[in-house]
C-alpha cells in the first residue's frame, strides 16, 4: 500500500490512520507507488491547483496500473480527501481508472470498501455517516509510531462553522466537531511512549475546540493543552490552525503559563483590509486582529508570528492590497503562506462580481511575498547569537549532520551525533542561510529564554 498526501496536516494524519487501519489487514506499507498493489491519494481541495494536480497524478498513477495489469497484477486505485468529498463519483467518470472515492469521513470504513471493490468493481462513498470515524480508525503499532519520528500530530477537532466566503472547508470537511478529551489523551499516552516528545493539537478551525472532558462538559483547548503538558515525555506543545476570532483568554493565558507550550503561533489573517475581511466574512477586523497579538505578546513576549495570506479576492483594490503590506510590516512575522485568491465551485466568494484579474493577482502575490520573505530573513537574522532549545528530528543531508527545530519552528542544523535525536539541547545560532538557522551546541541556555524542557 502506498499513500499520497496532498494539502494540509490534517490529510498527513488521515493518510496515517488509513495505513494503520489497513496494516491489519495484510496491507504494510510501500516505499514507492510502483512496489504497491493498492495507491490511495488522499487530495486537497482548498485552492483549483491543488485540486488539479490529482488529476495529473491520476495519470501517472493509471500507468502504473496498466503496466502492472501486463505483468498479471491487480493495482488499485483509491481516491481520498477533499477532492473525493467534493466531487464524488465525477472523479471515476473523469479518471476511470480510479477504483475507490472515499470521503474524509469514511476511512475507517476503508477495509469493507476495498473488499467490495475487490468482489463487485467500483465503490464510492462520501456520506457524512453518524459513527465517529475516530472511534474505529486503528491506532498504529509502536514500531510505525517510532519510525514516523518525533514529532506527532494529532487531530482534536475537525470541520468548520466559519464560513468565509473563499472557503471549501466547511463543505468537504462539514460542521465543527471535538474530539472527546479521554480519546485524546490515551492517543497522546501511546505516542509518548513511542519516543515522540512533540505534539501538534491539530483541526481546521483548532482553537474552536470544545470536546467533552472527564467530568461531562465542554474543555477548551487551552485545558486540553494544560493536561498534555502534564504527560511525563511530552516536553513541547504546538496546535494549529487558529482562526483570531477565537482566540479565548485562557488560551493567551497558556501561551504564558505552560513552559511546553512552544512560542510559535500560526493565526491567518487573510487580508489587512477592512473591507476585505468584511467581504470574507472573518468576523473581525484589522485592529482586532492587531489586538490579538498584541495580547498574546504580552503573555508571552518572544511570540513568534506566521500566517496566511490571499491576495485578489473579489473587489480587492491596490488600496486594499497596500492594507495587507503595511499589516505584514506591523506585525513582523517570523515566516507566512500566500495565496493567489481561487474561486471555489459552491463558495459566496466564486459568485461575487468583481473578480481581479489573473495579472493583478500575480503582482500583488510577488510584492507580499517579497514583504514576508523580508519580514522572516529580519526575524531569522535576530536569532543570530542567540542560544535556545533545539529538539532533534533526523539527521542532516550530509553525514554528521543533524536537524531540529528551534521553539519558533525554524530548522536548525548543527553537527552532532545521531544519539541526540529525539533529545532536546541549546544550541547557540552560528549562521543565518535562506531559510535555516545554523548552530552548535552549547554548554548553556539563555536564561531569559529557558523554559522547562524548550
Ligand atoms: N483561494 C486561495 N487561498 C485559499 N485559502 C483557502 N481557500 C482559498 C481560496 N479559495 C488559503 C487560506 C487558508 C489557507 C489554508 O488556504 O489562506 O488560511
Ligand atoms: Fe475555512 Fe478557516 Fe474560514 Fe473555516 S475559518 S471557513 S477553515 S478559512
């Protein structure tokens, strides 16, 4: 079996749980496309790029398949995530070589799927059902959990009952839901045991989390990060994505009062614009967002900030555009991603009237990410001589080398043995290139800058 992942964290998590739903079954786990007899790709349809490029693939795995059918073996084929929530059986009608369209709630449903698919031909499923996937996805053995390394992320919550109006999510991945607090933390247990030291709480909309805890009510995720911390080897804590609005006063509390909780945060904006944000329907504007931050940063005062950004949505103006540069500037971001604005079939957005043209789209996407890759370069340069904590991933292109990640998630290179992985050590920042911090390690940490294990 081989999966693909396209898109976000979420669908490296899914494309997870579905390899360890099927490795019960018989199915382990191919290096290549081309040593396996069953190849799901597990699609992302957020943008029209990401959505077409499972298309190309489609071609390229339909070979595959032909050629193995020559030499007497039966490949299949298995379309998954968004793009198969979205279009259904449409994909086996463009892509006939495609056996299977799963949805993003079906997965654990995947080993009767494949079985039918074997016994009466094509099988699609893209229903909502009432079961909890999470309830029946198989948890993954020790050995897989080790060899995926370090580093973990888990989903808590998943779907979206923001609708902005450029956005597919709230239709491919449907309406908000939490997964319960117990569920949560015997996950998190597990990996722990298995080496990992870092969790990332992930969901489309994650610090909307509100899944039932021990004592019968809704947790924040603010009190769902507060218990992972107290796990013995959890030693960092991460969630992303947030969206500004909920963005409650524990959780800025957390960012000051859990040492694990890592001083990174990932929280889109979209757009600088008033008008803008209105026309998305972000429910906030620019000085509540500016007000966020500046609260976060008091809780915690070496916040490093990343976001999203979309330029050219509908009706957006070089004034508008000229509000999203000079909010980069305000805030001075330590890294962000941008967008050119794609409508999506059944959003507000695709139907609004003045759309921007595709040239305006591209000159605005240069000119911010000039602005963001000028904002990340300052923030990686201060870090310069700067001495903090590093947890260890894998080692490094070239022998003797490792790499690891500083708390603000930039990689760090240093060289060191290989023993260090999974461990977590100062190291003092030697060199600055593109967008990698160089060290070696250090006898100290800063102590303005310690935190318990980070
Ligand atoms: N066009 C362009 N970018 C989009 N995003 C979501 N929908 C669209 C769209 N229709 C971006 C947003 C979001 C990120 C995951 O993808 O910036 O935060
Ligand atoms: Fe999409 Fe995020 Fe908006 Fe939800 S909050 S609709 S996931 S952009």
């Amino acid at each position: 079996m081989y999966v693909k992942s396209f898109g976000c964290q979420m669908n490296v998590y899914d494309s997870q749980r579905m390899a360890d739903t099927l490795a019960p079954e018989g199915y382990l786990e191919a290096a290549t496309a081309e040593d396996a007899d069953l190849i799901i790709l597990n699609t992302c349809h957020i943008r029209e790029k990401a959505a077409e490029k499972v298309y190309s693939e489609l071609g390229r795995v339909r070979r595959l398949k032909e050629a193995a059918a020559a030499d007497g073996r039966n490949v299949l084929i298995a379309v998954a995530g968004c793009v198969a929530q979205a279009q259904g059986d449409e994909i086996i009608r463009r892509a006939p070589a495609v056996d299977l369209v799963v949805g993003s709630q079906n997965y654990h449903r995947l080993p009767d799927l494949i079985a039918r698919v074997r016994r009466d031909g094509k099988a699609v499923d893209t229903e909502f059902p009432l079961d909890d996937k999470f309830d029946h996805l198989a948890i993954p053995s020790l050995a897989s959990t080790r060899a995926r390394g370090v580093t973990a992320f888990v989903t808590v919550q998943e779907g979206c009952d923001k609708f902005c109006t450029f956005c597919v999510v709230p239709y491919t991945r449907g309406a908000e839901t939490s997964r319960p607090v117990d569920k949560i933390l015997t996950e998190v247990e597990r990996l722990a045991e298995a080496g990992v030291r870092e969790i990332t709480l992930i969901g489309q909309n994650v610090n909307a989390y509100h899944g039932e805890g021990p004592d019968g009510r809704p947790w924040s995720l603010a009190r769902l990060l507060g218990l992972i911390a107290q796990l013995r080897g959890i030693e960092r804590l991460r969630y992303t994505t947030s969206h500004p609005l909920d963005m409650a006063d524990d959780l800025i509390a957390a960012h000051r009062d859990l040492p694990q909780l890592m001083p990174q945060l990932h929280l889109p904006v979209q757009s600088g614009s008033d008008r803008i944000l209105a026309a998305m329907n972000r429910r906030h504007t620019r000085a509540d967002y500016v007000k966020v931050v500046a609260r976060l940063r008091q809780a915690r005062a070496d916040l490093a900030l990343t976001s999203d950004f979309i330029v050219g949505f509908p009706g957006e103006t070089e004034e508008d555009f000229a509000a999203t540069l000079s909010l980069v500037g305000e805030i001075g971001y330590s890294g962000a991603f941008s967008f050119k604005y794609s409508p999506r079939p059944g959003t507000p957005g695709a139907d609004m009237d003045d759309q921007v043209d595709e040239a305006a789209k591209s000159d605005r996407l240069h000119r911010l990410q000039a602005a963001i890759d000028r904002s990340q370069a300052a923030f990686n340069h201060s870090c310069l001589g700067r001495t903090f904590s590093v947890l260890f991933e894998r080692p490094g292109r070239h022998g003797g080398q490792l790499v690891g990640r500083s708390p603000y998630r930039q990689p760090v290179q240093i060289e060191a043995p290989p023993a260090l992985i999974g461990e977590i050590a100062p190291v003092t920042i030697t060199e600055v290139a593109s967008n990698s911090l160089f060290g070696a390690l250090a006898l100290a940490q800063e102590p303005a800058l310690a935190g318990a294990g980070a």
